[in-house]
C-alpha cells in the first residue's frame, strides 16, 4: 500500500500539484470512489510519504 501512497504522493513531491486530490490523471480519485481510503486522511498518507521518501 506504501507503494500505490508513493505513486499518489508523486505529483505533490515534484510541485506539479499542491494536493494529491488536484492531480486530475491519479488513480487516487478511484480509490476513494472504492473505499481504499476509508477513515484516513490524505494529509496523514501525504505525511507519512514525506517522512519515508525524503530525499529521493
């Protein structure tokens, strides 16, 4: 899951987008259409990608 967090995360980390939620072309809109997301907060899941992916 840590990897589809990253892919999603991606747009954010190169400054294409502010929000994974402006990325129009993300699959993370079909996720959270099916419930993948329930009860987390993309800003927790953007967190934790920030601590983990930092510097790559």
């Amino acid at each position: 899951q840590r990897h589809v967090d990253y892919v999603h995360y991606n747009p954010v980390k190169h400054g294409l987008v502010e929000r994974v939620e402006d990325w129009s072309w993300s699959t993370y809109h079909r996720y959270v259409r099916e419930g993948v997301y329930p009860g987390r907060h993309w800003d927790d899941i953007q967190a934790e990608c920030e601590e983990l992916f930092v510097g790559e």
